[in-house]
C-alpha cells in the first residue's frame, strides 16, 4: 500500500510533464516546440550522442529550425537556420556569447581559463585580446610560414619515397602527423613526430583529455547524481588527465623560462605568453595556470571532439627519436584526452547526481586525466624557462606566454595556469581540424575526378616547375581555395558549433528564451540546406567561384569557424596550413585507388562523435609528379 501514494504521485508528474509545454505556449511569449520528454530526465532517452548533429538536423525536419530539449535540469535551443544562426552570432551575439559550465571542459580549461571555453567576462575578453593581438595575428602567422613550408617539405619527402615504389599510403595518419607537428613547433618549437617519446606522450595525452571533454558525466545534468561520475572511474581518470597534461605544459613552460633554451623557441606562442606575463602588459595577472589553458585550446580540437584514436606516422627525423618510452606516454596522454572530451558526464545534465560520475570512476579519469596533462604541461614551461633552452624555442607561442607573464604587460596576471589552458586550446583547435578537412578535400577529390584534374592542373600551370608550392602561389589560386570552401561546407570539422549560453531572457523569432539556457548552432544543417544551396548534398567547388562567400563568419551561410565574439581566432593559422599542405599533396603527385577499388567504393562514413572525421582512413597510392 505505501507504493500506492508514489504510483499516483508518478502518474500526475507525467501528465502534468505533458501538459506543461502546451500551457508554455499559450502565453505571448511561447517556447520553442521540441519532442516531448519524460519527467526528471527529459529529452535524455532520445539523445543521440553519436552523431548529434544529424540526429538535431533529423529533429529539425520535425519541428522547424529552431526546437528545445530539455536533457535533465538543462535546457538545450538549436537552430539550424542562416538567418537564426546570425541572430545568435551577430545581432544577438552579447546576449548568447557565453558558454555552458561542463565537467570535462571546465577540469581540462583550468577553471575556464583559456579562451574556447570560458565564460563571457572581463578575463575572457583579455584572453581573447591575447589570441587575436599576440598569438594569431596576421604578421604572427606569417613569421610561422617557414615552419609549415619546412613540414609540408618533409611530408612530400616521405610521400615521395613511397610514391617511388607505388607503395599504398595511409594518407590519414601521415596528415595528422603533419598538422601536429606543425601545431607543437609553432606552439613549443618541439617536434612531435610519431617516432619521438615526447610526440607518443603528447598524442596519448590529447586523445584521453578529448575523451573526457566529451564524457556524459552525470553530475553535468543532475548534481545531486555527481557520485555516479565517481562510482564510474570518470571522475579519477579525468584528474589523472589532468595531472599528466599539467606536467606535460610545466615541462615546456620551463624549457622556455631557461635563459639557454635554445633560439628557435624565441617567439613561439609560449614565449610570447610568458614575455606578457613578465611584462604585466595586459588588464589581467597572466598566471601560469592561464598560459596552460591557452596552449589547451590549441590541443584538443575545441574540446568537443570524440575518439581520434589513429597513431601519428612520422613525417620525418625528430630531436627525440631515441626516447620511445617517453613517445608511448605521450601517445596514452593525447588519448586519455580525447576520451574524456568525449565523455558523458551525468554532472552536466543534472548537477545533483554529480556521485554517479563519481560512482562510475569517470570523475577519478577526469582529475587522473588533468593531473597528467598538467605535469605534460609543466615540462614544457620548464624547458621554455630554462636559460640554456634552444634558440630555436624563442619566438613560439609558449615562449611569447611565458615574455607576457614576466613582463605582465597584459591587464590580468597571467598565471602559469592560464599559460596552461591557452596553450591547450592552441593545440585543441590546430593540429586535428587542419587534418580532417585535408583528409576530407583528397576524399571528396578521389570521388570527384574532374574536379581533380581541374585544381591540379590550376596548381601546375601557376607555379610551373618549382620543387614545392610555397604560401605566396596560393593566392593565384581561385579553384583551389573553392575546392576548400565546399569541403568545409560539406564536411566541417565541427557540424556542431560549440555551444553558447544566454546570459539574459531574450526572444529568437517569437520564442522566449531563458537565461542559462544552452543554444546550439547546427552548421551542418546550415551548409546541407536545399534552400540556400543548389543540389546541397554534391560536390559543386564551382559554386564559389563567382561570388564573395566566405567562412570568416560575416557570411552565415558559412561558418565552419564559427562568428562573432566567440569565432576561432587562429582560422587564419588553420587555412593557411589546410591551403598549403593540400596544393603540395595535389602538386606533387599524381592520386590512385589501391585494389582496384572504383571511386563509387570510397567510404565516406562518418567517424562517431561531434568532429567529423572520416571513420576509414584514407589510403592511397601516390605517382611522383616530377
């Protein structure tokens, strides 16, 4: 008979649960519709992790461009519109500028302290101004160009050997080798090649922290759950990952900070960060903590990005071949990584269940996580700090950190910590969307013959016979820029952009939105829509060559970077490493199916999670074009 009161109590919550959003919606100011959910977990039994994005454009062909879920106490908009997309990012954008507090992405951004994934306030608006000033400026990314122009010459080197022979080439692995290193040399003058220790650790670090950054953990949608995060192991291997990638960032922070680092690391995004703490040049106290949490943004793809789990290939000698043991760990670092990316942390729906990530042991992979990030971390801002660093350490990105917090020339004191989180968010968002749209530009290229022999011949009647294409022939390149632009429409690397949060009640179209409120922008939708783009689902490049559409977030009909306050600093580092490496690859060879696969047999299946990698790498025999 006692269950009897709780049956009662049980059905009245899932009629009233029902009749709730029908009363909403009678007022002047209605809801967006969405699918009915159940009581206390809502919308959460219908989520489709995997692939978010065509499970919300699925939702959207339902219930229209905008909709509401309501996973546990969080409520979740997404627009899947040109038009709502630019009323989010542009008209709208300080009212849905901020971004949602998650586990994973909180633990692994120092608190929030680097630029992808913090609040929207004063601190943020002073990273921010770092990024775009200091780290990612147009005449900061052209002092890169020798670094990416010597990379992309020792992956046509490797390339070549093979091609020599015909040999088949795992073209995916030797990409993403390729944007890492380029990525860790501009960031630490490090090259983390997969034949040296320090790239195996660095890579193994990465993949857990994704992991983690995208882990449901339970305490995000119910806190009072937090424990089932712990029971899980979650929250124990997200502190490890943690505590290795701080290490890891402690590490190059003090090789920059050596007065004998060598000359090479002078001006790298580490030097620069430290010259700004040291000069105490910005509003905020640049802490170390800072520091880290900007080479995180760098890291690991935005923090949203799940399992990438391919080993890095060489793409050439590296200064720390004879370590492999350090290699390994670096390797089970970048994996731990992206693992907890990609976990679902209860935490985050419902705050009150925060124990059951705690119950899964996934709050013990977080914090495991975190603390070996952070030791990765500390390494290099030892070997940065280190008087007898290399000259070649001087002048990278770590190093410009680290001048910034010595000479505290920015308006917050720049922490090691924040040094940590901006070099994260460094490395996040460089090295794995440079790869996954090369990868998906020769995809579509091998399914598309005419417009492969379109781009190439463009690429070699421009620059004739040169041994290499350099960065100044590309301007000169109209179809190749286009064959971009369509992948990135087709093929972005992030179908979801990160999401925002409402700071204020506002109103989308004639719905009501709250404050605290989660708004996602489906790109993916945006680019596929037959409304904007004629036949949306082919190849057309075509499409770009007789207007001025572009993805540097004025055009909303393009926005693989994002807009607005929130738009990706570094896209101009990012294109020019896609635009360079891809017209070598077309240039230098000529690009065949092995096993007498036919273009029409190409798998173009998505790899599970919220970045679009393609799920089969591609392999590929190469003929030496000269």
């Amino acid at each position: 008979m006692m269950l009897f009161p709780l049956f009662v109590a049980l059905v009245i919550i899932i009629i009233l649960s029902f009749l709730h959003p029908k009363a909403k919606r009678s007022g002047k100011n209605i809801l967006p519709p969405g699918p009915l959910g159940l009581p206390f977990i809502g919308n959460l039994h219908q989520y489709d992790s995997l692939t978010p994005h065509l499970y919300f454009w699925k939702l959207s062909q339902k219930y229209g461009k905008i909709f509401l879920l309501k996973l546990g106490s969080s409520t979740m908009i997404v627009v899947s519109s040109a038009n709502l997309a630019k009323e989010v990012m542009k008209t709208q954008d300080l009212a849905f500028c901020s971004r949602p507090s998650l586990l994973g992405q909180q633990k692994l951004s120092y608190n929030g302290q680097d630029n992808a994934m913090s609040p929207y306030n004063d601190y943020w608006k002073e990273i921010r101004k770092i990024c775009v000033a200091h780290l990612f400026s147009l005449k900061k990314v052209q002092y890169f160009s020798p670094i990416r122009e010597d990379e992309v010459s020792r992956m046509i080197k490797k390339i070549s050997q093979q091609g020599a022979t015909s040999q088949i080439t795992n073209l995916s692995n030797i990409v993403i080798s390729l944007s890492t290193t380029i990525i860790c040399r501009i960031a630490f003058d490090i090259r983390y090649d997969g034949e040296t220790r320090e790239g195996r650790k660095f890579v193994e670090l990465l993949k857990v922290g994704q992991e983690m950054l995208a882990y449901f953990f339970v305490s995000d949608y119910f806190p009072l759950l937090g424990w089932i995060d712990k029971l899980s192991g979650k929250i124990n291997k997200l502190e490890k990952n943690f505590k290795d990638l701080d290490e890891l960032y402690e590490g190059l922070i003090e090789q920059h900070l050596n007065p004998n680092r060598p000359k090479s690391m002078e001006g790298d995004i580490i030097d620069l960060l430290l010259q700004l703490k040291k000069e105490k040049s910005t509003p905020i106290d640049l802490t170390l903590d800072n520091i880290k949490a900007i080479i995180m943004d760098l890291v690991v793809d935005w923090y949203f990005y799940l399992f990438w789990c391919t080993r890095l290939e060489t793409a050439g000698p590296g200064g720390y071949d004879e370590e492999a043991h350090e290699r390994r760990r670096f390797d089970e670092l970048l994996i731990a990584t992206q693992a907890m990316m990609a976990s679902f942390f209860v935490y985050d729906f419902f705050p009150s269940l925060s124990w059951i990530d705690k119950l899964t042991g996934l709050t013990d992979r977080l914090e495991n996580n975190f603390k070996n990030l952070d030791n990765f971390y500390e390494e290099l801002i030892e070997q940065h700090l280190n008087p007898k660093r290399p000259k070649s350490m001087e002048g990278d990105i770590l190093d410009l950190l680290l001048q910034l917090k010595k000479e505290k020339s920015t308006t917050i004191d720049l922490t090691l910590e924040d040094a940590k989180a901006l070099a994260m968010d460094v490395l996040v968002a460089g090295s794995d969307t440079s790869a996954a749209v090369i990868v998906w530009a020769m995809t579509t290229l091998m399914r598309n013959p005419r417009a492969m022999k379109k781009v190439q011949a463009e690429i070699r009647q421009s620059i004739g016979k040169k041994v290499i294409v350099n960065e100044d022939d590309i301007q000169n390149m109209p179809y190749l820029k286009a064959v971009i632009k369509e992948t990135l429409r087709l093929y972005p690397s992030a179908p979801l952009l990160l999401p925002r949060e409402s700071m204020k009640k506002s109103i989308l179209e004639e719905y009501e939105i709250e404050s605290g409120t989660t708004i996602y922008v489906n790109f993916w939708a945006i680019a596929r829509d037959p409304e904007i783009w004629e036949n949306s689902n082919e190849f057309i490049p075509e499409r770009f060559l007789n207007n001025d559409i572009d993805f540097k977030g004025q055009n909303f009909e393009l926005i693989p970077f994002g807009a607005g306050r929130r738009g990706c600093p570094a896209i101009t580092l990012g294109v020019a490493i896609v635009e360079l490496a891809l017209s070598n690859l077309l240039y230098a060879f000529d690009w065949k199916l092995p096993w007498s696969m036919r273009k029409e047999d190409i798998d173009t299946t998505v790899r599970p999670g919220i970045v679009m990698h393609k799920k089969i790498d591609l392999c590929l025999i190469p003929t030496n074009y000269l």
